[in-house]
C-alpha cells in the first residue's frame, strides 16, 4: 500500500468507526473487566493496522473470542446445562 492507499483506509475505517458510534457504545455497555475492555480495544488496534495484511482476521477473531468470554460470563456452562 502506498501512503495514498493507506490515508484512504485508515479515513475509511475512521467514518465506519464513527458511523457505527452507537453499536459499539452499546457493545460496550457489556463489558465488564478490564481483561475484556482491553481486548475490545486491541480488536480495534488490529483493525486499524495498516501494515497487518491480517488485520481484518485478527480483528475478527479477538471479537469472536470477546463474545465468546462475554456469554460464558453471562451465562455460564453450569447453569445452562441444567
């Protein structure tokens, strides 16, 4: 990517970022500990890292996982399996 490229990118991310303002404000209402508030964060670090070609994978996989800590928090094994 060229620096062109990447100004575009990263003014493209930024008007997603704030043109979804309001769902990640509620995402974020259900973070609770500091171990999830600073993997929400880092998903967005990965995201914005122009120079990661995998950016969008580790984006995708620190969300998946933060949901995934998110519901066993909310709903532990134990009580749904009764």
């Amino acid at each position: 990517m060229n620096k062109d490229s990447n100004v575009r990118f990263l003014n493209g991310c930024l008007q997603i970022l704030a043109e979804n303002k309001d769902r990640i404000l509620v995402f974020e209402k259900y973070l609770k500990t500091d171990f999830e508030k600073n993997l929400f964060e880092a998903a967005f670090y990965n995201l914005l890292d122009i120079h990661n070609p995998l950016r969008f994978n580790n984006f995708s996989y620190v969300i998946r996982e933060l949901i995934d800590h998110i519901l066993r928090r909310l709903a532990p094994d134990e009580c749904v399996i009764k």
